[in-house]
C-alpha cells in the first residue's frame, strides 16, 4: 500500500506536471527573447555597416578617402553607442575609435567576404557584440570594418527575464499547487464524510446514510450505491432479528404449555419411570426456555442502542443483589461467594443488563467450580473506571479454548458432555460490556481455575 493519500499524489503529480510546463516554457520563451533581442542588434549593427559601405565607396570614388568625421557623423544616425574600425587588406588601421585600437584583428581570409561575421567580444571587462564585414570600392574588396556595440542593455533585459523565471515560476507553482490542494479538498470532502459516517455504522445504528453531495457526479453515484447497500443490509437485518425474537416467542408458548402439561402429569402419574421421563422432558423444556431467552436478548443486544434504560447504578448493591441470587444455585454445590468491595463505586447503565451480565459470570463460576468451592467477587475502584472480577477455583479452561469462550454458540467439548449450557452466555455478557463501552476479559489455567474481568467506564456518558 502506499503512503500517500490520493490527494497527495493528484497534488504532487499535477506540480511536476505543471513544474515542467512551466520550466520548459520559460527556457522556450527565454530563448525567444534572447534571439529576439540579438536579432535586433544585428539588424541595427547590418544597417550601420551597409551606410559605412555605401558611405566608403563614395569616399573611394571622390578620392577623399579616409574622412573619419563622416563616419562619426554617420553613426550618429545609424547606431548610437556603437564603435568602429576601418582597415586595409593589410591589417593597416585607417580609422579606429579608441576603444578599438589594440584591439585583437580578425585575418582578412577569415572575414567572410558575402555576409557580415557576428560575435561576442569582452573589451576592458565589458561584453560587446562585433560585426565584422568586407568593403568593396571600384568592384574590388579593399577595406574590413569592424563595428561593436555594448550588450549592457540586452544582458540586463535578458538577467531581468531570468530572474523573473527563477522566482516566478516556484510562485507560478505554489500557487497552482495550492488551487490543486483547495480543488481536491473540496472534491474528497464527501468522501471523507462518507469514510467517517461508515465507520460509525455497526448493527445498533444501521439505519444512518451517508450524505449525498448536490452535484450529480461519481461521488453522488458511489453514496446512493452505498446506501442502497446499506438499505438492503438494514432490511436483512431488521428481519433477521424479527425472525430471532418471532421464533423465540413462537417457542415459549408451547414451551410454557408443555411444561405445566408435563407438571400436572407428573403430579398424577405415580409410576417411577414414567415419573422419571416426565422428569427428563421438564429439563429439556428448561433448558430450550433458557435458550430461547437468550436468543431473544442477544437480539435486543444488537440494536441495544434502542433499548437501554439508562440509570445511575450503585455497584456494590448490584453485586450483593446478584450474589443474594445465586445462592440458592451455590448452596445446592456447597459453593461459597465471597464478594468484597474495596471502593463503592456509582456507574450510569443499563441495570438489567449489567446484572444479566454479572449473573451470567456468577453462574459459569459456580457451575465449573468443584462441590465446596469458593467463588471470589472483587470490585475496584480508581474513581474513574470500575474493575470487577469473578474468580473461580475450578476447573479452568484449555488454553486452545481461551480465546473462542466469548463466541455465540461455542462451548468447551468437556462442557458439552459435563454441564448444561448453550454456549450462549459469555457472548450475551460481552455484547452487554461492548454497549457500556466496558470490556470483559478472561485468564484462567487448567485444573486452577478461571478469572474474569469486568472493566466498566463510569459513569458512562451516552
Ligand atoms: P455455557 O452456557 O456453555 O456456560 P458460556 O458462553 O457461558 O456458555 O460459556 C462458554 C464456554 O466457556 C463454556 O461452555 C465453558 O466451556 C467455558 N467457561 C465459561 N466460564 C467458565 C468457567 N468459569 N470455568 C471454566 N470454563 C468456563
């Protein structure tokens, strides 16, 4: 999996995108310009020349020749700033302004004799640009002439544009990538709204929908398929739990009959045997009473939301309530239940269900303790959560076991051939803690005996 969120990578690939645009217009324009600029120059420079041509053939052609006023005068419409230099074939200076004089000559072979030769020159630590050309006179190449203007002017328009790239462009790019960030952000919005309201959805609340955006986009596609979804799961579930709780009364009915048909016979009937099968029958009638009980509760405790009574609960008057309870259960295996209260504690909860809870754990601890055992009741307080543990000196649970003790319908296979249950119980006892935002918890060692632990929030806001 990555590490980047797709709104971090759409916003890191559009500025790379947008950074090599940006980069490659900028040396595109920058070469523009620069050629602009020099094509310029050297038109103004070929301008000069062509007059300093006509201007020598004339002069040639008079037998005035060398007036180096003319060309000043010359210059001084043509190309200001410039400076030149006339020579004869023989490299011999005829004119030259005194920028020029000493400076390196360019071999009259080299000087191309049909169009001008342009180049970048350093003269005394500034940068010119040199126009080299042929004079013809009477038909006949006699003269070079070497012009030069500063670049001053085209190097700090160019330096300009450079630094206007090299600041412009990074801005040009925050920016971008900033509008990129707001676009996205705004974009993912429902989305992240959808991500939060599907990780509020559980059983007790299937009935929420995440929120459909105003625009008629993929994002709206994917909420109404995403609710529709959440419709027919809601509708599933809704008449799976109608099934649970029609079942279990459909059952209790018959149940309640046949138990006080069975009663009555029982009292009539005076042979041993039949006496013992009726007996047998009662059991069997008590125990799918006590599982159609739990079913039922089960299914309550999935849409517990719904459901709770919430009050503020004295703990250790529930726990004395709860052993008092038990104890005709506890007497008939000569069990002792020692409950202590180390700090008095006040919970905000469901009290007919945290008794069912505690009740369900007192039950398991008596049932696998050994005949004269004890069962320990502790609850603690650290002013804020509540602890309470139930520890028993039984028979303990395998290690393989400990982990699927909680599962609906799991029983350990020495408690299926030793002990009545459904396998009901821990399940409906986790689900209670899970909607008090509490935990329970188990350690137990084979042979020792077994621990659980309750951890309540308290008082618990809703
Ligand atoms: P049951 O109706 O079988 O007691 P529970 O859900 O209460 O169903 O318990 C599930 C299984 O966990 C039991 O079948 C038993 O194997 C094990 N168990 C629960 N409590 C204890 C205990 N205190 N000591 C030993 N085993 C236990």
């Amino acid at each position: 999996m990555s590490k980047f969120s797709i709104k971090a990578k759409i916003v890191l690939a559009t500025t790379i995108v947008l950074g090599l645009v940006f980069v490659g217009f900028s040396i595109v324009i920058y070469q523009k310009a620069k050629s602009a600029y020099f094509g310029r120059l050297d038109a103004r420079l070929e301008g000069y020349a062509e007059k300093i041509r006509g201007e020598v053939e004339e002069q040639y052609y008079e037998k005035r020749f060398p007036d180096a006023a003319d060309f000043r005068d010359l210059r001084a419409e043509g190309l200001a700033g410039s400076f030149l230099r006339l020579s004869d074939q023989q490299g011999q200076v005829i004119f030259a302004d005194s920028i020029l004089t000493g400076q390196p000559f360019k071999p009259w072979d080299a000087i191309n004799p049909r169009q001008f030769t342009f180049e970048d020159v350093a003269i005394a630590n500034d940068r010119y640009r040199s126009l080299w050309a042929r004079v013809e006179a009477e038909d006949r190449d006699r003269y070079s002439v070497q012009i030069v203007v500063p670049l001053t002017e085209v190097e700090a328009a160019l330096k300009l544009l450079q630094l206007l790239f090299l600041f412009g462009v990074p801005v040009a790019l925050a920016i971008s990538a900033g509008a990129v960030y707001g676009i996205v952000t705004t974009a993912f919005r429902p989305l992240s709204a959808m991500v939060q309201t599907a990780e509020r959805i559980s059983a007790s609340n299937l009935s929420e929908r995440v929120a459909s955006p105003e625009t008629h986009d993929e994002v709206f596609a994917l909420a109404s398929t995403l609710n529709t979804m959440m419709e027919r799961i809601e509708q599933a579930f809704k008449s799976q739990k109608q099934f649970i709780a029609d079942a279990s009364h459909e059952i209790r009915t018959p149940l309640a009959i046949i138990r006080s048909e069975l009663e009555y016979a029982q009292k009539e009937i005076a042979e041993v045997a039949s006496n013992e099968s009726i007996e047998a029958a009662l059991d069997e009638v008590d125990r799918l009473k006590k599982l159609s009980d739990d079913l039922l509760l089960l299914a309550k405790l999935d849409s517990a939301s719904l459901t709770m009574k919430l009050q503020t609960v004295r703990l250790d008057e529930l726990l004395a309530d709860c052993v008092k309870r038990m104890k005709p259960i506890a007497d008939t295996k000569r069990v002792t239940l020692a409950l202590t209260v180390h700090d008095v504690a006040e919970i905000h909860g469901d009290e007919d269900k945290l008794r069912s809870a505690i009740l369900n754990l007192l039950d398991n601890a008596i049932k696998y303790s050994k005949n004269g055992g004890t069962v320990d009741i502790i609850s603690r307080s650290n002013g804020r959560d509540v602890e309470v543990t139930v520890c028993d000196h039984g028979e303990g649970i395998a290690p393989e076991e400990v982990e699927h003790v909680f599962e609906r319908f799991h029983r350990a296979a020495s408690s299926r051939s030793q002990h009545d249950g459904s396998g009901l119980g821990l399940a409906i006892v986790r689900r209670i803690l899970e909607v008090h935002k509490g935990s329970v918890s188990v350690r137990s060692k084979i042979g020792e005996g077994s621990t659980f632990t309750i951890a309540l929030p308290g008082p618990i806001s809703q």
